[in-house]
C-alpha cells in the first residue's frame, strides 16, 4: 500500500512559510481500514464466545471434581459410623467379663465382612480375646496412656500406623470400655488402608480426576490409582489445606501439577481429597485458540482478495472522477462516463451538470454585462438630467434651502437666500457656520437643531432674521438629518419658510386671547356681584318671610301672601343659582363630591320636595323603585338630586292632566358597579322631534314664543346634561307632541359598603339649642334677619358690625360659634379670620363660618384658605342656620327654651311643630312612633345593640323637630348605652316612657289644632282656601316648608 501526497497542495503550501503539509492517504488505505473496523468486532465476538466456553469447560470439571469430594467424603464418614456403631454396640454387651470366646464370636458376627483384626487390651496391652492365652499386641497399636485416662465411651480413631512385626500399615479405630469388676478394657479395631483403597474406587472416578484419603499429618492412606506405591507419601503443601473445605494448586505425589479439593472429616479428621490436572483444564483452551485461529484466517483469506479487487475498482473509479474534476476546472466539457459505482458516477454527473451551468452563466454573465453597460449609460443620463431638475426645483423654492455638513457650516444654498443675504448667497453664505446667521435667541436654537441632526434627530424652531436691507423676517427653520446608509448624519438639511404673516396673526390672536380671557374674569367678577347683590335683599326677604310665616296669628289669606312671596323669592333664588352653576360648568370649576348614598332615601326625598306641585295640579306622582338595588352607592347625591329636581319639576310643569312616573332600576352586575337607570316619564304635551334639539342649549325653551305659557330660564337641563356627563353618564330623550316625554338617565357607579349603614341625618331645626353664637353682619337688615332667626333656634345672639369688632369680642367673651360676612367695610371675613386663627388666645379655635352672598368656587376657597371651617349662602334660612348649629355647636337643653311670643288664644298654641301640624301629619307622626317602639322593643329583644342605637338615633331628629327635648335625651341616653353594651339598663326604660309619652302629647296637640279651626271665623278664609299655603305646608311655624317636607316623608305622610 502506497501514500500518496497532493503535489498541488504541496505546493501551494511551499510558499506559506514553516507550516507541514497535512499527510493524506489513498482511498485503498481507508478500505482497508473499513474492512479492518468490520473484521475486529468479529473476532472479538469469538474471542468473547471462546472464552466463555473455556471457562465453562474450567467450571465443569471443578465442579465434577467438587462434587466428587463430597460423595468420597460421605462414603468414608458412612463406614466409619458403621464400625464406630458396631464398636459401641460390642462395648455394651453383658457377656464382656463372663466369656470373652462367646464376646470374640459376637464380635466376629457384628463386624463380619469388614476387613480387620478385633482386639480387646488390658491394661498391660495383651489381647485376650486372642486363641489360647493372652498375648501381647505391637505397641504402634496400644492405646496411650492419656486414651487410658480418658471417659468411656470416647472413640479414637488413628492416622495411619507404621508397619508392625508380622502386619503391615493400619488405622485403628479404639474405644475404652469397663467390665462388670470395674477393670477398664479398650476395644481397638484394626483397619487396613486397602479397605478404604476399595471405598474410593468404588465411586468409579473417572479420570483426569483423582482420589485420596489422607490423615492428619498429611500421610497418604488410600488413593484411586496406584494406592499401595504411594501409601504413607506425604502430600505436597499440607499446610495451605486450612478449614473444613477448599482448593490449592499443588503437585501431587506423581508429580503432576493439579488442582486439589479438600474436604476435612467432622469423624476422623483426615482428609478427602480429588484433583484435576491442570493439562485437562487447558486441553479446552488450546483447543479453542486452535479454532478461533482457524476462523481467523480463513476469514483474511477471504477478505483480502476481496479488498483487493474492490480497491482496484474505487481506484478506477477516482481516476475517471479526478478527470473529470480537472475537465471542470479547465473549463472544458466534462465527459458523462459510468465507473460502475454509483457514487462516482453521481459525482460524475454533478461534475458534468456544474459545467453545463457554469457555461450557462458565463453566457448570461456576459450578456448581463452588455446590459449593465446599457443601463449605466442610461443611468448616467437620468442623474444628469435629474441633477438639472433638481437645481431647477431648489432655485425655484420658495423657501431657503441649506445643505450643511455635519459641523454646521454651509456647503450649499439656492438662489433663495439672496433675499437675507443681499448679492450671490453662495459666495457669501457657503464655509460659514449657519447658526452665526442667526441673532440672538436664533442662535441658539440653530446650534440645538445642529447637535439634534447630528444625533440623527430632526427639530424644528422659529426664529428672526434681518434681511440686508435691514427688514426684520420671521423664519419657520425644519432642520433633518441626512443619514447615509450606515446610519450615521453625513449632511444636514435646513429649511427655512418666511412665516412673518402668519407671525403677525398669532400675535393678533394672542391679544384677542387675552382680551377674551380679561373678558371671561370681567363676567366672573360680574356675575359674583350680580349673585352677592341679589343674594343680600334675597336674604331679608326669604328670612322675614320665614319669621312672618311662622307667626300663627295671621289670618289664612295673610298665610297664603307670603307664601306666594316666598315662591317667588325663591324662584328667583333658582334662577340665581342656576346662572352660578352654568358659570361654574364654563369655567370647569363643577366639582363632584362623592360618598356613599342610599338611591331609595334619595328618590323619596327629590319626591316628597315636588309632591305638592303635583298635588296643587291634581297630578299623580308615582315612585317605581326595582327591587333587589343595593344599599348604598358611591356618587355625589347632591347633584343627582338637583337633575332628578329638574326632570320633575319639568314634567310636573308640562302636564295638564294625568301623572309623572319616576322609576329606577340597576340590573345586578359582577365587577362590583351598578348601572343605574332613573327613567321620568310624564302624560304632558310632548316635544316635537324637529324642537328637541333645543333641549339642552342654554338660555332656549321650547315655548320661547310671546305666548309663554310656563316660564323658565332655560338653563335647568342645560345643566342637568353637563352634571351627568360629568358622572360619567348621559340623558336620553323621547318625546311626541300630545303623547308626552320619557327622560332617562344613565349612569355607572360604583357600590359603596354599607355595612355599617349609613347614619340618620341629625335634627336640622330645634328650638332648644344652647349655643352663644356671634354675628358678624356690616347691614342692618341682615343683622337684625339673622339675630331673630338664631333666637328664634333657642340661641344666644351677639351681633357686631365690622372685623375688627369681631377680633375684640372672641377674646372679650368665649363664643361656640361665629357667623362671618365677607364683604364689610374696613377689614373683609378672610382677614378678620386670619387674625383670628393667629391670635395667642383659646378663640383662635373657635369655629367660624362664612356668611356671605359669594358662592363661587374661588370664593369658596379663599374662605377655606383664611381658615374658615365652612361657609352658607345667603339668602339666609332657619334650616340653613339649624344645620350649621348642630354641626358645630349641637347642645340640647334640658328643659326647651323659653321665648316672648304673641298673645295667644291658648295655652298649647305655642311655636313648636306638633301644634300647626296637620290632622292626617299627626296621624302619620304617631303610628310611625307606636310602630318604632314595637320595632324597639324586638329589636333589644334580639339583642342587636347596633340596629338599636341607630334606630334611637333616628328618633333624635324627629323629637327634636316636633319640640320634644325630653325625648331627644332620653333617645341620646339610650344611644349611648346601647353602644356601651348595656341596652337594659335605666335609660331604656326612661326611653321608653318618653315614647308612650310624646304618643299622648301628639293626641293632646291634635284636639288643640281641632279647637283652633273651630275658633277661626269663617269669614277669615276666602272660600276655597285651606290653612295650608300652596306647597302643601302650615306656614304657622318657624321651620321653612323645606324642613316639613322632610318631616313629612319620614312620618310617612303625603302633602
């Protein structure tokens, strides 16, 4: 085999220095080496299959001999058990002393067939079982004196003796006995080695294996073959046969190599041995070695002619590839021979198709190249006249067009910039650095655009430039990046647009901005004057209308007066507030102020206020609330209580004839949100379709001809939609002329947890409050208005005149309360307050409340900046005053007030409630107390201290409405000892007669009201008028109508 070495890649590598060239082989060397691979995992098949069978082979004949061990052991421990049995039985018998003829003959008859001589020593080693007279026995075969010494019974049995005078070697087999005399024996069995000789032949081991018996000392006894020659030999290594069993190699007593098994008798204590030669352990090996040789070469002999062959066929077949190859690389046609492998033959074939193709692609190659030369010509043109076009497009650019480099400086401008730079731009502008053009602020955003385009980022700024004919130009500049095709700026594009018009009408528009927004504070400040002004007479005429309404001693016609001024004072109240809201939503000041709400307590009180529209039009009102809503919501009940205000009041306006229905509906969601529903539908006279566009527009009504038949601002749903889309809802509307309208309103809100429930409100009106309150009013009208409504309350009343009085009498005189008017003379509420709040005196914490006209938001927050802890709007009422009393200076008297009042016709005909409430109101009053004390009294049973406190709680308001200050102590008692765990204590039972008590009282002031109608003349009332002023409330009172709307839906009473 021959190596062959690439003299092309020799010589290649020649040339690149100390590198070696790779050692390559011919394709013969790796089919051989193929064959070589296939062949060894062959042989080593056999090789492994050989020496399993060898060691088989090994095994078996261990085994045969192993086994043969233990049968020659058995056989020679089973006669020994024989004769040492037979011994014993001799030992025993009675005739031992009496006859030692009959004892010989019985021995004779026990031991017959078993070679051996039968002997019974004496103590001077005589046999006397011997013919004739005792005779001495050799001493090789006389027991030693420690075999005397020893039990009888006791077996010894010997190694092999040497030869004795007249006998040849033996074994003795002894065992000491005693006579009936007490003289000891021993009874000694004399063994020939031939016995044990034909014991182990009788096993029939069959050679290469071997028998012995050997005894303690390593003396041959008995052996399978040749026993007599080599008898009494000692055995070759004796001292490695160690333990009861095992196996040495060794050399026997022929000299022959073996290996040996011992067995060690539990009886004797000689040895059982048998051997195998190590010869007949190896004849398998040498056989198999023989044979696995024998398969070995004859599988060379096959597979080198085969490789040879094979080799000369891939060798060929290499050849016609290499041709092949070399036909390729010079660039002639590859010839399509067959070498009869298949492999060459497709390398062939691809050979061949590659220069088919390569011919194919030079063709093309070189057609390609004729035609890029064409294309480019053409190219070349196109640049040529694009770069013509496009001088042309920037010289007639109406903007200024710089190219820059990407240090900014000008490599390029058009004709353009002849109007800034005066004279050929190019010569001026061109090396210079651009943002040096620029004066000023210019120049600096110019030199930010640069090191934006720079970082691959356009920008754009605005900035003036002067011209050279010195005129002052606006230029709107867009500076980008040009980036080349690795992503970084090569040039940097600036372009720049005369914006100085466009400049000069945002600057116009700018003062038009500020002009409209020095407007918009104009109509600000307009409208809280216009509010204050009107706010101010308001508040006197609503206030002593208030006081003149609760004075029972006008006739009814003097009832039914100011009640019609209370209307329209009211009226125009609205219409104040409404302009304030739409100013507040233009100006985005609405704020919406949320907490939890029950819908069901909302619905009912937005009713029980447009109830006695309803009734004063003979119109059914009717509440549809679904069931199943939640208990409370989270939103801003204020503001949906003013929209539900405005839907009614429209429907109730609106219709002649039927009824308004309000229904609300929520259908149960999963996410923890309630969409509501609140639909209000009426009978009136409807809406044309092309007129309800004019809905929601400010200022527009839908009967805004001279024939007005219903009034209004027109600002009531204007306002209604901009609150509900502020929640986050909308208003829907259908309506037909004669058929009557349907609003809905929708919304989402959130469910509000009210686990604790939410608390009953506390008692807006009293006339038994203990507050000393201050008043701080520069107008004596509103002074003297306030200070009779506060007595009127049950409080004590100071009244100053500016802020500075106000500042000496909080430290002259300690005050729960004070009621500061903002616009004064000198110093306004805000800075009175301030000094207040920083005085070194316990006053600066007294509580102070705004009163004023000012209602606005910014309003608002000014007071809470001063320090203010609230604020109520003027016009002024005695609800509005009884809130701000109990919230921040609620204590009851013990006893009620007393206060000067009229001369009265009776006793009971005093100021409170329960004396100028209606019949059926009375009525109402006292089932809804039995009912509460029954509900009560179940309630403590059960032992719900928390529905007990809240339901005591609620009886507060109600008692001290209707002038009962007895019960409203007890009620606070009972609250508080319910919530200190202790319901059954004093207080309940005190609580509980004040109940059974107020019950009696609200008879007594039913039979007072009965005697009072009768007393009135009837000339006094005009016929067809009642007592009742026409929003269905007794105006002899001094609580607003307000108030007893709210008295009236919780006693359950309708107006």
């Amino acid at each position: 085999m021959s190596w062959v070495v690439s003299t092309d890649r020799v010589a290649r590598l020649a040339g690149a220095g100390q590198r070696k060239s790779p050692r390559v082989w011919p394709f013969s060397f790796y089919l051989c080496v193929f064959a070589l691979v296939l062949t060894l995992p062959l042989l080593g098949i056999l090789t492994f299959v050989t020496s399993r069978f060898i060691q088989s082979e090994r095994s078996k004949l261990e085994g045969v001999s192993i086994e043969a061990n233990i049968d020659l052991g058995l056989l020679v421990e089973r006669d020994l058990i024989t004769l040492i049995a037979a011994l014993k039985a001799l030992a025993a018998a009675p005739i031992l002393d009496d006859d030692f003829a009959r004892f010989r003959l019985q021995g004779q008859e026990a031991l017959a067939g078993r070679p051996g001589d039968l002997m019974l020593l004496d103590h001077e080693g005589r046999d006397v079982l011997a013919k004739g007279e005792p005779h001495w026995v050799p001493e090789v075969l006389r027991p030693s004196a420690a075999a005397w010494a020893g039990e009888a019974g006791h077996v010894l049995i010997s190694d092999l003796l040497p030869a004795a005078q007249g006998r040849g070697r033996q074994v003795t087999v002894s065992l000491p006995v005693a006579g009936s005399a007490g003289q000891r024996y021993f009874l000694v069995f004399a063994l020939q080695p031939a016995h044990f000789t034909a014991l182990l032949q009788s096993a029939r081991l069959a050679p290469p294996h071997f028998g012995a018996l050997v005894d303690r000392t390593g003396a041959m006894i008995a052996r399978t073959v040749e026993s007599d020659r080599f008898m009494g030999s000692r055995v070759t290594d004796f001292s490695a046969m160690e333990g009861a069993t095992g196996r040495v190699d060794a050399t026997n007593v022929g000299g022959v190599e073996v290996r040996r098994f011992y067995r060690r008798s539990p009886i004797s204590g000689w040895f059982v041995l048998t051997s195998v030669s190590h010869a007949a352990l190896q004849k398998s090996t040498r056989q198999s070695l023989w044979l696995l040789a024998a398969v070995a070469a004859s599988l060379m002999l096959i597979a080198v002619p085969c490789a040879v062959i094979l080799t000369r066929r891939m060798r060929f077949a290499a050849r016609l590839t290499k041709e092949a190859a070399r036909q390729l690389v010079r660039g002639e046609p590859v010839d399509r021979r067959s070498t009869g492998i298949a492999e060459s033959d497709m390398i062939c074939h691809i050979l061949a198709e590659a220069s088919d193709r390569l011919r194919d692609q030079a063709e093309s190659l070189r057609s390609t190249n004729q035609e890029l030369e064409r294309r480019v010509a053409d190219r070349t043109r196109e640049l040529a006249d694009s770069h013509v076009l496009t001088e042309s497009i920037l010289e007639s650019s109406p903007d200024i067009i710089k190219v820059l480099d990407v240090r900014g400086r000008v490599i390029f401008t058009n004709d353009r910039c002849r109007t800034l730079h005066g004279g050929d731009p190019r010569s001026v502008a061109k090396g210079r650095l651009w943002s040096t053009f620029w004066p000023g602020e210019g120049g600096k955003a110019a030199r930010e655009a640069i090191a934006l385009a720079q970082r691959g980022r356009p920008s754009r700024f605005t900035a003036w430039r002067q011209t050279a004919g010195g005129e002052q130009r606006w230029l709107d500049v867009l500076v980008t990046p040009m980036v080349g095709a690795d992503g970084l700026t090569r040039r940097i594009l600036a372009i720049s647009r005369d914006v100085t018009a466009h400049h000069a009408r945002d600057e116009e528009l700018q003062v038009a901005k500020e002009k409209a927004e020095a407007a918009s504070v104009a109509k600000a400040d307009f409208l809280a004057t216009m509010s204050h002004e009107l706010r101010t007479p308001l508040n006197g005429i609503l206030g002593y209308a208030d006081l003149l309404g609760s004075d029972r001693t006008l006739s009814q016609a003097q009832s039914r007066r100011i009640s019609r001024i209370q209307d329209a004072a009211s009226g125009l109240l609205r219409i104040v507030n409404d302009i304030l809201d739409l100013a507040k939503i233009e100006a985005g000041d609405v704020t919406l102020e949320l907490r939890p709400f029950s819908l069901k307590d909302l619905v009912e009180k937005a009713s029980a206020i447009v109830m006695p529209m309803a009734q004063a039009k003979s119109l059914a009102l009717d509440i549809e609330i679904q069931d199943g809503l939640p208990p409370a919501l989270l939103g801003d009940p204020d503001r949906l209580k003013q929209i539900m205000l405005n839907l009614l009041g429209n429907a109730i306006k609106f219709t002649e004839t039927g009824g308004v229905v309000l229904r609300a509906e929520a259908p149960p969601s999963q996410d923890g949100r309630c969409r509501l529903t609140i639909q209000i539908s009426d009978t009136g006279i409807g809406i044309p379709a092309e007129l309800q566009h004019l809905l929601f527009q400010r200022f527009s009504q839908v009967d805004a001809g001279s024939e007005r038949r219903f009034g209004g601002a027109g600002l009531g749903l204007a306002i209604s939609r901009h609150l509900i889309e502020q929640m986050g809802g909308r208003i829907e509307v259908e309506s037909a002329l004669g058929t009557g309208s349907v609003f809905r309103l929708f919304l989402d809100l959130a469910v509000a947890d009210m686990s604790a429930g939410p608390s009953e409100e506390v008692p807006l009106a009293c006339s038994a409050f203990e507050a000393n309150v201050l008043v701080v009013e520069d107008i004596s009208l509103n002074r003297e208005l306030i200070g009779e409504l506060l007595t009127a309350l049950g409080a004590s009343v100071d009244i100053v005149s500016s802020g500075e009085e106000a500042i000496a009498a909080v430290q002259a005189k300690s005050y729960d309360l004070v009621l500061m008017d903002e616009q004064m003379p000198g110093m306004s509420g805000s800075a009175a307050t301030r000094i207040i709040r920083g005085l070194d005196h316990p006053a600066r914490d007294v509580p102070v409340i705004a009163c004023s006209a000012d209602v606005l938001s910014h309003h608002l927050r000014r007071f809470e900046e001063a320090g203010m802890n609230g604020h109520v709007g003027k016009p002024l009422t005695q609800a509005a005053l009884a809130k701000v009393l109990i919230r921040y200076a609620f204590r009851l008297r013990t006893q009620p007030v007393q206060r000067e009042t009229p001369p009265v016709p009776s006793p009971e005909a005093s100021t409170s409630g329960r004396h100028w409430l209606s019949d059926e109101r009375l009525d109402a009053a006292r089932g809804n107390l039995r009912e509460d004390i029954r509900i009560l009294r179940e309630t403590i049973a059960t032992g719900d201290l928390e529905a007990a406190a809240c339901k005591a709680h609620a009886m507060i308001s109600t008692a001290c409405i209707l002038d009962f200050p007895s019960l409203s102590k007890a009620a606070q008692s009972f609250e508080v000892a319910c919530k200190a765990g202790a319901p059954d204590g004093p207080e309940r039972a005190h609580f509980l007669d004040c109940l059974d008590e107020t019950v009696a009282a609200i008879g007594e002031a039913r039979a007072a009201q009965r005697s009072r109608a009768i007393e009135v003349p009837d000339a006094v009332m005009p016929p067809g008028e009642g007592a009742a002023a026409p929003d269905g409330t007794a105006m002899a009172s001094s609580y607003p109508s307000s108030l007893m709307k709210r008295l009236n839906s919780r006693a359950g009473g309708r107006p």
